[in-house]
C-alpha cells in the first residue's frame, strides 16, 4: 500500500513540476504570434493539450518505474529523467522570456536527445514505462524541427 501511495505522489509531483514552466515562463502571446512560422505549425491549443497529455505519460512511467524500484533502485533513470526535465523548462526560459529561438532550439534537441536516452534506460526497469515516453521523444524531435525552422524564418 505504502508503494503505491509513493507512486501516486511521484505522479502528482512529476507531473506539477513538468506543468510549471507554463506558469514560471509564460508564453507573451502577441510576440509569438508575431513570428513568422511554417503553415505546418500546430496551434497554441493544440501543442497544450499535446504536452498535457505527454506530461501524463512522463509521469505514468515515472510512477511504473518508482512502483518497481523505488528512487534507490533506479538511479540512473531518475537521474536522466531530472536532466530531461531541467532541459524541458529551460526551453519556456530562452523560448518566452529570452525570446532566443536559437537557445531555445539548442535546448529543444537537447530536451529529444535526453528523452531518447530516457526512454532507453527506462526500458531496463519496464518495457511500459519505456513505451510511454515514446510519444515524447517522437514530440521532441518534431517540435526540435519545428523549433530550429521558426528560428531560420525569423533570422
């Protein structure tokens, strides 16, 4: 009983703190509509609801592998996954507050690159939680792509 309320807490705070950079950076939304952006660009909406549920899935296998392991017995995930994570808030940072698309983009490879690595060393705890980050590492690496385009649109 007691793992699986320290599963729920590591979900609840995992997800909390993935959230935050939407409050700690907030995106200045006539800038960014300002920019000029490829047609294949998501809408605001969309990439909301897209890292909401990717934040979900983060924090589902954050959870699946705690369960399991607790933090002692999977360090080098825990590890990486606090690497990804610093990386992930950091491109709100340069993004909207710097409004350094390169830095951001920079970041952004950085943010596919970990969660690639992520979804790696998760599978040597469970092959589910290394499934559910699948759809993040396929959203980073769009959203890299995405990312270093605006910035080449807007040198």
């Amino acid at each position: 009983m007691k793992k699986i309320f320290g599963a729920i807490a590591v979900f609840v705070i995992t997800y909390a703190l993935f959230s935050a950079a939407g409050y700690l950076f907030p995106v200045d939304q006539e800038w960014y509509n300002s920019l000029k952006k490829p047609d294949w660009t998501p809408s605001g909406n969309a990439i909301g609801i897209i890292w909401a549920i990717l934040f979900a899935l983060i924090s589902l296998s954050a959870a699946i592998v705690y369960a399991a392991f607790s933090f002692k017995g999977a360090k080098s995930f825990w590890f990486t996954l606090l690497i990804n994570y610093v990386l992930n808030q950091a491109f709100s940072y340069f993004q909207f507050t710097q409004k350094n698309l390169l830095a951001a983009s920079l970041d952004c490879l950085l943010v596919a690159i970990t969660a690639i690595v992520l979804l790696i060393i998760a599978k040597k705890y469970s092959r589910i939680a290394s499934y559910l980050l699948l759809p993040y590492f396929l959203w980073s690496a769009f959203a890299t792509f995405l990312s270093f385009t605006i910035n080449s649109m807007n040198l």
